[in-house]
C-alpha cells in the first residue's frame, strides 16, 4: 500500500485537495495523511459545501497542523511523495527556504531531504518578481511547482471537470494513476484543404 501525504493550505482552491483525497480514496491502495492548515479550515467553509470535519473523514489518517513529532515529520517514515493542494505563497515560502514552523513545511522539507516527490499546487497569480524567485528555490530543492491550469484539450466544459483533470495529472506526478486524466493520443493534421 502506498502512503500520500495530502496537505490543504488556506489558499484558494481547497477543492483541489478535497478532489485529491476522494480519488485517492477509490483507488483503494493508499493510505492517505492528510494535514489542513487553520487558513484551509476558513476556506472550506468560504468555497465549498463540505464541513471541516467531513474532509477529514476522507483521510486514513489526519494530522494535527502544528504535530512537528507526527510520523510524517520523520524521514523514517516511509511514504510516496506528498501533494499540497492548493499551495498558498506562504507554504511556498516556508517550504522554499526550509522554514518548518509547522506540519506541513516540515513534512515537505523531510520529503525532499529524502528524494521523494512534493507536487505543489501553487494558487496564486499574477506574480511577482518574489512569487518567482520562491518557486525557483523550491524547484532547485527537488519540489514539483505545478500551478492548477486547465487543460483545455481535455474537452472540460464544467469546474468539476477542470478540477478533476488537473488532481488527476498531480496524481501522476506522484506515480498514482486515479484513471480521471483525459489523456492526449494526438491529433490528425490539418492542412486546411480538406
């Protein structure tokens, strides 16, 4: 069985976790650890109609915020990557310049100090000179910066779809296949003469 970290933070865009913990759920192989900062808990309630409570009874196993001593603070503890979804900038930041004040900078921080997959789903735009640099120091740590844009080949023609597609490909990151990718086969050419 695999083990995925999945971390909501209070950017917008919690339903990008949620969608994450549901298809990690059906694909009925991995143990989920779900950590959800005290801003995620605001912006479920701002976005959405789960409760708190409700997503995290989608997680095998939830963690407490600020838990520094839980399993998933320790390199020890064996799992297949981590998934932050959405990423607020303040993650980012923490995250990017190895500042574990929390459970989720830290879980991150001992993901990439192992050499395991961390797949950030950056919400924020347009950027700033600062937004960039950040990102580039967590991607030269081994961080996967993965901003939620819809695919639009994929034929999305409603949110669900745009979300799902997108936690989908994040899943593939981290080597899970939830069978919800719309995936490219390409595409015939068209020279214009028929």
């Amino acid at each position: 069985m695999k083990r995925i970290i999945v971390a909501i933070t209070g950017a917008s865009g919690v339903l990008y976790g949620i969608r994450a913990l549901e298809l990690l759920r059906q694909a009925g192989d991995v143990e989920t650890h779900l950590i959800l900062s005290p801003a995620a808990v605001r912006t479920i309630r701002a976005e959405t109609a789960y409760t708190p409570a409700d997503v995290e009874a989608l997680a095998g196993v939830r963690h407490a915020h600020k838990d520094i001593g839980a399993s998933i603070a320790s390199g020890s503890f064996r799992t297949a990557g981590m998934l932050v979804a959405p990423c607020s900038v303040k993650t980012l930041s923490g995250i990017a310049n190895c500042f574990s004040d929390d459970l989720v900078t830290r879980a991150a921080d001992v993901q990439l100090k192992e050499r395991r997959r961390v797949v950030l789903l950056f919400r924020e735009t347009p950027l700033h000179a600062g937004h960039i640099e950040l990102m580039g120091r967590a991607t030269a740590s081994g961080a996967i910066l993965m901003p939620p844009v819809p695919a639009f080949y994929a034929g999305i023609t409603s949110l669900d779809e745009a979300v799902t597609q997108t936690v989908g490909r994040a899943l593939d990151l981290l080597g899970i296949d939830a069978g919800v990718v719309h995936r490219w086969h390409g595409q015939a050419e068209n020279d214009g003469t028929s």
